[in-house]
C-alpha cells in the first residue's frame, strides 16, 4: 500500500472544538454571575461523557468505542479543558446534555 502526504491547515481560528463544524457551538459565557461552557457533543451518549474539575480546572472528556456505519469504521475521542476563573463556586458545578446533543456546564459565582 502507498501512502499520500496529507497537506492540514491548522490555524487556531479553524481548531476550536473538533466537532463544531466551524459553526460556533462552542460557546464560553464568563458574567458576574455564573460561569458557562456549551459545545457540541451530539456524537456522544451521556455515559460516554465525562466532565470533572481537576486543581482549578473544568474537564471534559467524550469518548466511544469503535464503530461501524455505512462510511466504515470509526472512533471518536475529544478532551477539553478550560482554566475556571478565580471567582467560580465548583461547589455548584453542574452539566445538562440537551434532546440536539449541546453539552452545557455551569457554575455560580462565589459572593
């Protein structure tokens, strides 16, 4: 078998999350009263999702086996992480999966 060099553009502007379609699902709102975080994780079941903190870290991790569809085989692995600001309460961290697979996390601001 032969291989054929694959020419990438990896410009930051392209490379936010890897399954956004360059569509802006991934979306960070950091306001006086809470801390957000919302992305695309339609490709993911909830037990396939894994969002944790870790120091002063929010951690998201997405993964699923391999799989077979009419295209073939694949498998998919995604990890996030996001610094939380100084004045996030983690105490009330918490994440909703929506019925469109948007993936949203928040926290309460300490007062």
């Amino acid at each position: 078998m032969s291989q054929v060099q694959v020419q990438h553009n990896w410009n930051a502007d392209q490379w936010d999350w890897p399954l956004q379609h360059n569509d802006g699902v991934v979306k960070v709102h950091n306001t006086p009263e809470k801390f957000e975080v919302g992305l695309d994780a339609s490709f993911f079941t909830p037990k396939e999702i894994e969002v944790k903190i870790v120091g002063n870290n929010l951690v998201i991790h997405c993964r699923h086996e391999e799989r077979t569809d009419q295209f073939g085989t694949i498998t998919r692995e995604i990890s996030r992480t996001y610094h939380l600001p100084n004045d996030v309460d983690v105490q009330t961290i918490h994440s909703h999966l929506n019925k469109n697979g948007v993936l949203k996390i928040a926290a309460a601001k300490k007062r």
